[in-house]
C-alpha cells in the first residue's frame, strides 16, 4: 500500500501560499509544523482534526506560536494530502475565514484538474 504524500495548493500563477508561509516561519517552528505534517502521512486522518467537508486541520506547537496548516485528502485513494492553507493560530477557535479560503483553494483546485 502506497504512503501518503504532501502537495501544496499553488494558484494559476503559479505561487504557492502554503509554502511561502512556512518559509517565513523560523526554522525550529518549521520543523514542528513539518514534524505534524508527517504524523499526518504516517498515520492518517486518526493524526489530524476535520474541520468541516473536505477540509481537515494539522495542529502544530511552535515555540511561542501555534500553527494550522487546513488541507484535503485528495486522489482516488485519499494519497494526497493537499496543503490549502497555513497561519499562526491566535484564537481559540479556526477561524471561519481561514477554512472558507482553504474550501475556495480546494475548489480551484479541483476545477483546474489540478489532482
């Protein structure tokens, strides 16, 4: 059976927003994020929280900050774990504007044939 893999949202331009933030994050907090990223491709979905529809969220505790990264499984067997949106967390709760630009990413995503 075929292991998980990341991928990361990028627009018709070509940017990729998720990646661009984790570059901007420090290195140690990086590493965190990428260490739950990988818990998420080791273990599954069990490793990460859903949010609403296709959207679930990585939770990951940098040094001061928490971070979210919301992304879909995608492909015939959910092999793709698609990386829509990343931001440090400062309230309680995801914020509803966060998942509703990871939900719009997804959708461009999908129209585009992008999978």
């Amino acid at each position: 059976m075929a292991k998980p893999r990341w991928r990361d949202y990028r627009t018709l331009s070509g940017r990729r927003p998720v990646r661009d933030f984790l570059m901007a994050v420090p290195s140690a907090d990086r590493a965190a994020v990428v260490a739950a990223m990988g818990d998420v491709a080791a273990h599954g979905l069990a490793a990460a929280r859903h949010l609403r529809g296709d959207v679930w969220e990585v939770r990951a505790d940098g040094d001061r900050i928490a971070y979210r990264v919301l992304f879909s499984a995608e492909g015939a067997r959910s092999f793709i774990f698609l990386a829509l949106h990343a931001f440090a967390k400062r309230t309680r709760r995801t914020p509803p504007d966060a998942i509703e630009l990871a939900e719009r990413r997804l959708a461009d995503w999908r129209a585009r044939g992008s999978g």
